[in-house]
C-alpha cells in the first residue's frame, strides 16, 4: 500500500495540472495578501492643510501610530468619552466641522462611533443620531449591546425562547469589556481569506476530477482492474493522494497568505476581538480575531476535504473528465447559488449542509460568525456554524466510502 501510494503521488507530481496548481497557490497566496494591504487607506492634512491620502504599507503604519492610545479594553467609560467628544464637536459646527478638527478628533474615533451607532437605535431599527445620546447612556454601552442582539433575535425569530436561551448562553461567554487592537479585524483580510478558500475549492475540484473519469475515458481502468491490487487498494490509493495533494496545496497557498497578513497588520492584532471585524458588534461568537482566523482555517480545510471527497465519488460515476469537473465546479457553487435563491430556514440549511457551504461566496462559516443564525427544525434550534463544522465532518468518510465503493462496482 505504501510503495503504491508513493508511486501515485509520484504520478500526481510529475502532471502538469498539478505542478501549475502549486505554482498558481504560492503565487496567488502573495498576491491576495498585497490586495489586501494596498486597499488599506488612510486620510492625513498635509503641509497646506489639505486633506491627503496614502495607501499600502504606509497606511498601515499610519493607523497604527494613530490607534496606538486606543488600544487595550473598550471600556464604557472610554466609549462615553469619545461620545461626548463627537456631541460637544456637533454642536459647536454641526455638520460643518472644520476639516482640521474633524481630522484630529472624530476620524480617529470612527471605528467606535460606528459601533455605537449600531447598539443604539430607534423603533423602526435606524440609528439614534449620537448627539442625542446621553453621557450615562453611553456609558451603558454593554447593556445596550445585549438588549439590541436580544431585540434583533426577537424580531428575526419570534416566539422561539430557545433561540433567546441559546443566543444568550453564547453572548454570556464573550469577555467584556471588549478588547481593541489595530490590525487583522480592520482590514479585508478576513474576506479575501474565504476568496483563497473559493479559489482553493475550484483548484482542488479541477484536481479530484479525473482521479477515476480519466482512466473510464482513455481505457486505462480496464487494465487497472485486472492486476492484483486493483479495485478496492487501488481506490483508495488513489483517492488517499489525491487527499494528500490537496492539503499541500491547501497549506501552501493558506499558509504564505496568512504569514503575509499577519506579519503585516501584526501578530499581536489577533487578540482583538472578534466584533471588531468589520464592525458587527453584536455578534455573539465569543472570540477573539486569532480564535476566529484559526477556526474559519480549519472548517475550511475540513469542508475543502469534504468537497474533494464529493469530487471524487462524481469522478467515480462519470465517464469522462470533462463532465466531472464541471459537476465538481457546480457543487462548489452551489451554497452560492442557493443563496441567491432565496433565504429561509431551509436554504440555510442545505447551505450549511453542503461540503462547501463553509465558504461560499454568500454562504460561509466566516460570514456565519459574524451573523446570527439559528437553523430550525421543529422545536429545536442551533446555531449554524455548529452545523456546517460538524456537517462537513461526517460527509469526509461517508463520501470517501461512497466513492471507493462506486469504483469498485463500476462496469467498463
């Protein structure tokens, strides 16, 4: 079995498919990661008193030195401070505030009175205007927080205490107050690493594909067939390095993407917390950017495996290559696609069932976090991430075995 599989990974290697998918991870990989840093913006008065922009690197620089005295734990009183700063700056110039001030007091604080004005709305779900907010209201930050994740949940799930119970036992983990850093949770990185996993599903899909189609189609696999190892050990030779080739390509392309990112932005941003992304405060996922990047890796992998596994079982029943990529390309679109169909409970579901619905385009386990989601069935809920880890979990050895044993029951 082992002479085996190193013979066909030897195989694999020497193709040329493979070889350009190494070469197209690694290049890709350090190409996601400068978009990444050069959609980094940051606005500065120059010399005239204009207002200037840099981007890159340097912009990147420029927020750190500029966030540095807001780091560490976004207290309440904190948050009431920089509330009556933006109120007293209102209503000295209303909405003509000179840029010079507007610069050097509100833009720095941005980030926070966006989160604020997420916490505090009106009936009818718009922001309350921030002069309007109170000093002590402010500083009942965190209690507002939990009233609005309740408010919202009530509304998206009426009549559903469980959701309620089990939204709130998630919430009740998360420490407050929050803990802020610059970096990683202020960039896109987050969303460009479910692109890398998108890609990474189309590669892995054109991979998987002709691991059986390609020997029903040039004749090979009646050979196969005959000699002593064929069928059932030559299955799962086959399908074992076909595995073993995606997670190189899996690691090589994740791996150089997020050592770029990270050293970029900074290791240590990643013990911010993981509201902070793209400001939706009132997720309830109690983690931090680091936990949320490590997660949103692993189900990505697991789910990635789970869709090879799928690719594979399709290699199994189609008679040429051709056709199985592309069912494979479908199937990786599909949680997309399902998405834009609609958006009740049961198309949540079978997004969040499907091998790829931990990063789809519109559908992820990433997005998953940010959001709220509860899939119901009956008078049960759960929360979607946990269905679209454990989904993908069990559908590797169950479509592993499907595919080994469609192999060996297939008829020239």
């Amino acid at each position: 079995m082992r002479r085996m599989l190193g013979l066909e990974l030897k195989r694999l290697f020497k193709a040329r498919m493979v070889r350009i998918l190494l070469a197209a991870s690694l290049v890709l990989a350090v190409g996601m990661a400068m978009l990444v840093v050069s959609f980094t913006e940051y606005y500065y008065l120059d010399e005239q008193g204009n207002q200037a922009r840099v981007t890159g690197f340097t912009a990147v620089r420029e927020w750190k030195k500029t966030l540095k005295p807001y780091e560490g734990d976004l207290t309440a009183e904190r948050i009431a401070r920089m509330v009556k700063e933006n109120r007293v700056l209102e209503e000295k110039y209303g909405e003509d505030t000179p840029l010079k001030e507007y610069m050097e007091i509100e833009y720095p604080v941005g980030w926070a009175l966006a989160l604020v004005r997420q916490v505090f709305v009106e009936h009818d779900g718009s922001p309350t205007p921030l002069t309007e907010i109170t000093d002590r209201e402010a500083a009942n930050f965190y209690k507002q927080r939990e009233q609005t994740i309740a408010a919202e949940l009530a509304a998206k799930y009426p009549e559903r205490l469980s959701v309620q119970k089990k939204a709130s036992a998630l919430n009740e983990k998360l420490q407050t107050p929050l803990h802020f850093v610059y970096g990683y949770a202020k960039s896109d990185a987050g969303d460009y690493l479910l692109m890398c996993l998108i890609l990474l599903s189309f590669f892995c899909a054109v991979l998987a594909a002709p691991v059986f189609s390609a020997d029903y189609q040039n004749g090979a696999d009646d050979i196969l067939r005959c000699t002593k190892n064929g069928r059932l050990r030559l299955a799962f030779t086959k399908m074992l390095a076909v595995m073993l080739v995606s997670t190189a390509v899996f690691c090589i392309f994740i791996g150089t993407y997020l050592a770029i990112v990270n050293s970029v932005y900074g290791w240590d941003s990643l013990a911010a917390s993981f509201q902070f992304t793209n400001n939706h405060i009132t997720s309830i996922a109690p983690l931090t950017s680091g936990q949320a990047q490590a997660l949103t890796v692993a189900v990505g992998f697991i789910g990635l495996t789970a869709s090879v596994s799928l690719g594979m079982l399709v290699s199994s029943r189609c008679r040429t290559a051709m056709v199985s990529v592309v069912v494979g390309l479908l199937l990786c679109l599909l949680p997309t696609i399902l998405s834009m169909a609609g958006s009740g409970n049961l198309i949540q579901w079978l997004c969040c069932l499907l091998p790829a619905g931990g990063f789809g385009i519109l559908h992820s386990f990433y997005y998953e976090l940010l959001g709220n989601t509860f899939l119901l069935a009956g008078p049960f809920s759960v929360w979607s991430p946990y269905v679209i880890a454990i989904a993908a979990a069990v559908e590797i050895p169950f479509f592993f075995f499907l595919a080994a044993r469609s192999y060996c029951r297939h008829e020239g």
